[in-house]
C-alpha cells in the first residue's frame, strides 16, 4: 500500500494456489493522476478501468513482489470500481476492512482470478 493512489488493500487466497488482492484507490490520488493523464473528466469507475492506469498499478505490484518470496507474491489483482467505506459496510469506522463484507461483495471478481 506504499503507492500514493492505494487506500487500502486486501489479499485473498482462500485456500487456493496463489495469492490475489483487491485494490481500493485514492479518490483524490486517482483524480491527480487523471488529469495528468487528459481523462479528468471521466468518473471513478471509468477512470479505475483504464489500462494505463492498471498497468501503472501492475508496475508497483511487480516492484513490490520482486522483494517477496514466491509464495508471498500477488499474482493477479483487481482494482475496486469504487473505494471500500465505511458507509458501505466495507471498512470499520477505524478504517479497517471488513474482510467477510468485502470477500461477499466481490465474490464474483475474486473468483474470477482463479479461473
């Protein structure tokens, strides 16, 4: 979470063959990064999908894993269409995240990086 535009991150195995996370961005962070990049006006969820973003947020992931052991690596992430809260459910009001809340929400992500 050492990247300006991570909030928050959580890493999920579920019992299975590597390491996946789900990646919750900066509101403020991404909107810098959008107009530096000529997309300012387009809204969180578009912004979050863009390749140069992910591929910016894959670089960091790479950097980061490179100073892990193989089984501590992230192999596949997914970058959240909107920040976890604690309106939502999805953090404690000290900003902790809820992993049962979060794991029931994107369960259909989080599956997806296994297939």
């Amino acid at each position: 979470m050492n990247h300006p535009m991570i909030e928050l991150a959580m890493v999920h195995d579920d019992r299975r063959k590597y390491l996946t996370a789900l990646i919750s961005l900066s509101v403020d962070h991404v909107s810098v990064w959008a107009k530096k990049n000529g997309c300012g006006d387009l809204s969180f969820e578009q912004i979050t999908s863009r390749e140069d973003l992910k591929n910016d947020i894959q670089n960091h992931v790479d950097q980061t894993n490179s100073r892990l052991a193989r089984f501590e690596t992230i192999k596949k992430f997914i970058i959240t269409p909107h920040p976890f809260q604690v309106e939502t459910g999805e953090l404690t009001p000290t900003l902790k995240v809820r992993r049962s809340v979060v794991e029931q929400k994107y369960r259909e992500l989080l599956d997806s990086l296994y297939e």
